[in-house]
C-alpha cells in the first residue's frame, strides 16, 4: 500500500526561509495563557521557500499524513519526529525516506522520544514551519496550543480531543492562531473529498427537498488488541492500544465513527442540541474498555434527527457509510462509500438513481494536505479549528449519552468539567500511573449506563 493513503494510523532551530462563540469561562483562561507570547502575524512561506515539517505520533497515520505532507507542491522536507516508541519511529523513518529520499533530513538529534518529545520537535521548527499532529486524541490539545504558542501552522488528525475540557482546550488555541494568522487543518479528510463535496451541494440546493432524517454508520469487525508485554509499563501498554481506551481514544464512537457524524452534519447543515443513546460489550473479551456496539440518536433544532450506529464485531452485516432521506429522495454518501448516488425515492435501486459523481478521482487524505499547504504558502485564511471541534464534540456527546445513558444536551457536553485523563499535562514519563489500572484478574472498569458519570 503506498504510503500516501496509508489510514486507519539538537533544540536549536534549523537554519530556513523564514463563529459562535463558544470560548468563556475556561476556554478564555486557556487563550490568555497563550497569548502571553507574540500575536505577530508570520510571514508565509512564498512559493519558492522550504517548508520544515515536524511529525509528532508516528504510528501508521501520522505517517500517512507525513506522505502526503512531502508529495505536495514547492519545497517541503521533514526535518523532525517524535514518538514515546523508539520502534514506531523508526519504522515511520524507515518508510519515509524509502519513499521520499532527501525529503526527509531527521538525524539523530532531531529524533525525539518521551512524553516531552513534542515540545522538543517542535521547537526544531522555525515560526511558520508546519506540524503534523498525530498521538493519540487525548494529547492533542495539549500539543496543539503548544504548537500555537510556539508559531508553527498545524495539520492534526482526528480526533481533537475526548471530553469537554479538552474541546475547549482547542477552540481556544484555535482563536489564538486565527490573531497569529496560523494555518490549521484537521484529519476529518471526507470534508475534502470531492464526491462528498458535489452530492452535498446538490443536497443543499434541494436535490432530494428537505432533508429528514441521516443515518450514520460504522460496522465491521472487531478493533485489535496487543497482550501487554514483559517489562512494560501500564502507561506505555495502554497507549499502544489506544483504540481500546476510552481515555486515549474517547470511546469508539469517537476516533472511529466521527468521521460519518461530521458526514452527517455536515449533510444537515446544523449541529445537534440533545442525544440519547444505548451500548454496550456483549461479546468482547479483551482485557480493554471498548463497547462493541453502540446506538446514539441524535436531535437537531427543528426537531429532525440523526442517527449513529457503531459495532465491531465478527460475522455480523457490515456497512460504512451516510443514508440521507428527504422529503423526495434520499442518498448514500460518506466516508467507506467510494461512488454517493442519489435516488428518487427511498429504495435506493438503480432505475431510480438521479446523479452519481463521475468526476476524477480524488484522494481527500492527499488533497487536504494540498488545501493546507498552499494556504501557507499564499497566505490564505484557512483555519478550520472549530469545525472540527464541534464535529469532535458530537461524537463526545453520543458517547456520553450512551455510557450515562441519559440524554445529553450540547451545551452539557460542552461545558462538562469531566476530564478522562486528570493531570495529563504533569505526565514526565511512560512509568508515570495511567487514568485507569486493571483490578485484580487484570480487567479495567467499564461504562455501565444508569450508573457511569460520563459528563
């Protein structure tokens, strides 16, 4: 698999050319803490400058975006790398330079490991240099206001964060790097793909009347597990398998099925006030945290709904994707559909399809890095912080709701003082205690609805 569509995962600088208002109480506090630095506008990088990039999180997605990050246009190079895994980085080093020859210029020195690595990596970078955010969701907040503060323009993948401290944490950086004129992307690429982009216009001119009810899903087999292994810590061990940890991860229905929910808004045009759901693990045995299914039905302003359907499991029917029903047709659209149709009516058979996208293809995990690139290279406004983080933030909704099992409003959510990893900015190293430990016959707690506090 080529590396540009690979998915599902010394300090001293080098020398190079040089909407609604959601941000009160704590979000204010976070963005006057880093507006302690500068508010300088940076110059952006002209078309004929190097870019210096920094990957921080080497895993297969992060070095991914670090593939796509190199084959876009005008002088680019990868310059520094951070990981808390001395494997992952030098597998993602390993694959990169194969690919990209002397793109990629990380020397020893500039290979970072540790919990800290972030800062140091980024800190390798110049003011408008560019960083590549890919650890698991629950450090990014805390990488990107450090990116901000330092004047670095940010691509981070998905998620942004697992709970309301956290959101709010980025929409505040994401202020501050509006006053910088900093140029952020995040990894939500079906926003970017160009057959999502042309059904959902149609949508939005009327094509199928008003829309009614979007149906999000994701169903497939079971997410992996890695045993813990000899003299590993438990801190180190859970972030190996970040996917199982609500956590590092935010449950399911956040790092998998966010990118269907942002699908659907998006296909709405709103975001949701209220969700009420259901899950659970019923066949799951691995020592983790993971539901295995979950059900979240969410409510709009005008009363519509969406509902989000996630499970892995074994030899159950499977389907990735967006239905749309309006009032005259409906669609079938999102990420995991390849070719969006829509049809006259609601069977969805081929005599009634009414448009189909035959436009060229297009990889979304490439062109986003594209549109990011070019902004900085032309100094266009390009920002989209706060889309993702209210697309971050309805998935965080639906999975409060079903682990509490209550219902659930956006501003609860929002404004929710539930952190899932207390004290994560402290952490100094990988033997530092994790959020959660194992009981006695090494199984960890999970949500129980009617009794979890899940916001």
């Amino acid at each position: 698999m080529s590396l540009q569509r690979i998915g599902q995962r010394s300090r001293t600088s080098l020398t190079g050319q040089n909407r609604r208002d959601f941000l009160k109480t704590s979000a204010t506090a976070t963005a006057a803490a880093l507006t302690t630095t500068s508010l300088a506008r940076f110059v952006h990088a002209a078309e004929n400058n190097l870019i210096q990039v920094a990957l921080i999180g080497c895993g297969g997605r992060g070095t991914g975006a670090a593939a796509n990050a190199l084959s876009t246009q005008g002088p680019i190079k990868l310059v520094a790398m951070a990981d808390v895994f001395q494997d992952r980085l030098n597998a993602s080093l390993n694959n990169l330079k194969n690919s990209f020859g002397d793109k990629v210029d990380v020397p020893p020195e500039r290979q970072f490991l540790g919990l800290d690595a972030y800062k140091k990596a980024i800190e390798a970078l110049n003011p408008g240099d560019l960083v590549l955010l890919a650890t698991p969701p629950a450090f990014r907040p805390i990488h990107l206001e450090f990116a901000v503060e330092k004047g670095r323009h940010v691509f981070m993948e998905k998620s942004f964060a697992v709970d309301g401290p956290g959101i709010r944490r980025v929409l505040a950086a994401g202020k501050v790097a509006e006053q910088k004129n900093l140029k952020i992307a995040g990894g939500l690429m079906s926003r970017h793909s160009l057959p999502l982009e042309q059904i959902i216009e149609r949508i939005h001119d009327g094509a199928l009347g008003n829309v009614i009810s979007v149906w999000a899903y994701r169903m497939h087999g079971p997410v992996g597990f890695r045993r813990r292994q000899p003299g590993e810590s438990e801190l180190a061990h859970q972030i190996r398998n970040y996917s199982c940890f609500t956590w590092l991860n935010g449950s399911f229905i956040v790092d998998w099925l966010i990118h269907n929910i942002d699908v659907a808004c998006w296909v709405k045009g709103d975001w949701p006030v209220s969700c009420q759901g259901q899950g659970g693990r019923q066949v799951r045995n691995e020592p983790d945290q993971l539901f295995d299914h979950y059900a979240a039905e969410y409510t709009f302003a005008d009363g519509t709904r969406m509902f989000a359907q996630a499970r892995h499991m074994a030899n159950c029917w499977g389907f990735w994707g967006v239905v749309v029903h309006g009032a005259t047709g409906s669609a079938v659209l999102g990420e995991g559909i390849a070719d969006p149709r829509m049809y006259k009516g609601y069977k969805r058979v081929a005599e009634d399809e009414i448009w189909k996208y035959e436009g060229p293809p297009c990889n979304p995990y490439q062109r986003e890095l594209d549109l990011l690139v070019d902004a900085i290279r032309n100094d266009k406004p390009y920002n989209e912080t706060e889309r993702c983080a209210k697309s971050c933030l309805a998935a965080i909704l639906g999975r409060m709701a079903v682990e509490s099992g209550q219902e659930v409003t956006w501003e609860e959510a929002l404004q929710s003082e539930l952190s899932l990893a207390p004290g994560i900015d402290t952490w100094k190293s990988l033997d530092d205690p994790a959020p959660v430990q194992p009981d006695e016959n090494g199984r960890y707690p999970i949500a129980m609805p009617g009794f979890t506090k899940a916001f």
